[in-house]
C-alpha cells in the first residue's frame, strides 16, 4: 500500500512537472532584471520552455541591450543543450561566435560567451561521437547475434 502510494505521488510530481507550460505573456512592466531572474527561476525548476520564452521575451522587447542580449542568446543556446536539442544549440553557438567575429557591438560583449559557446560546440561533437559509438558498437552486436555469433569486447574491464 505504500509503495503504491509512492508510485502515484511520483507519478503525479512528474506529470506536473512534464506539464509545465510557457507563461502566456509578461508583464509589461518587466525591467530587463526581471525577465533574467524569472528565466533563472525557471531555469532552477527546470522548467526550460519558461526560460526559453522569457529570454526569447527580452530579447525582443530589448534589442538595444547589446550587453544583455548576448547573455539571454547563450543561455537559449545553453538550455537548448540541456534538453538535449543539439542542432538548435549548436546553431545557437555558432550564431553566437559568428556575432563575435562580425557585430560591431562585440566589443561590449563579455568573453566568457564566447569561450562558453567554443566549450558548447565541443560538448556536442563529444556528446555525438559517444553517440556513433554506442549506435554503432548496438549495430555491431545484433549484426552478430544475426549471424549466430557473440561480439566480445577485448578491451572491456569485468
């Protein structure tokens, strides 16, 4: 009996947690802090669909704010890492870095996006070739098993 009520509460947490939902708008009154701190509280919910908008938000509301700009696009970029969306967070890098290159506004934008978004892009290319390994080595392995035959891993630790 408890453990079937720990079962539902779980499940309960995570369908309202899966139900989160993009804020319908906000406020208007909003200063540029504001979208940042409830992007960052979405964000610590993990509620990024929330922290996407609010960022996506400002950057429309604040096109001016070259500074602030720049941070709200790495962390779409960043958040669309975290949920696993390698091309848009890839794109988003790369954006990013081209801005760099190119913005005659790039002087006021802090390093660190720009050295994060390298470390970004070179997370995904680890991420996919761990990725193409593992698709692989599972090919490998039931073209095998097809054939009748074990696949051993010599270099495996047991």
């Amino acid at each position: 009996m408890i453990k079937r009520s720990y079962t539902l509460l779980a499940l309960l947490a995570t369908i309202l947690v899966s139900c989160s939902s993009i804020p319908k708008e906000a406020d208007t009154e909003w200063t540029q802090e504001m979208f940042f701190k409830n992007a960052q509280e979405a964000m610590d919910a993990n509620d990024y669909k929330a922290a996407l908008y609010y960022y996506g938000v400002f950057r429309v509301r604040y096109p001016e704010d070259q500074t602030r700009g720049i941070a709200a696009e790495y962390e779409q970029a960043f958040i669309r890492f975290k949920m696993r969306d390698y091309d848009a967070a890839e794109s988003g890098y790369r954006e990013i870095l081209r801005k760099y290159e190119e913005s005659p506004y790039a002087v006021l934008f802090h390093p660190r996006f720009k050295e994060l978004s390298s470390i970004g892009l070179k997370s995904i290319e680890k991420k996919r070739k761990v990725e193409n390994t593992i698709l692989w080595r599972r090919n490998e392995r039931l073209w095998a098993e097809s054939q009748g035959e074990v696949l051993t891993d010599i270099n495996a630790e047991y």
